[in-house]
C-alpha cells in the first residue's frame, strides 16, 4: 500500500474555531481534538516510521467540536432544526 504524503493529510480550515458550539446545551459529546485516526492498517506499517524516526501519517478526527468557527457555526445551528 502506498500511504498518501503528509501534505495531502492536511485539512483547510475557514478560520479560528473562536465560537462555542450551539450544540454544548444538547448531550453532544465533542471529540478529542489531539485524537487521530491512523493511516496505518498494520504495525509492521507503522514500525516502518517508527524505524526511521518519522511521524506516522493520521488523518483529523471527524465529529462534532466544542468550538467553531462561522461555517460551522451555522451548520451546527441547522443540525439543530
């Protein structure tokens, strides 16, 4: 398997996520934002990187966060009908 360079990994965002999640009053459970999801289906693909010292490759985590930024902002609203 060909693992996707750390660049491609990289998700843009809008902007600061500066306002607080209008979902915060609903029993959401926001993720941890230093969680990752590994690229990596094996430990022998991973013991490759840890071999040569560099970082393994992870995607963000997807779900809901605790702070947003203005898109986000509405779509949280709209998720609340």
């Amino acid at each position: 398997m060909t693992l996707p360079a750390p660049e491609e990994l990289v998700v843009q965002t809008l902007g600061a996520c500066r306002y607080p999640s209008p979902l915060q009053e609903s029993r959401v459970s926001f993720i941890n934002e230093a969680a990752q999801v590994l690229v990596c289906s094996t430990t022998d693909e991973l013991k490759a990187f840890w071999q040569f010292g560099s970082a393994h490759r992870a995607f963000e985590t997807a779900g809901d966060r605790a702070n947003c930024g203005d898109l986000d902002r509405a779509c949280a609203l709209s998720k609340l009908g």
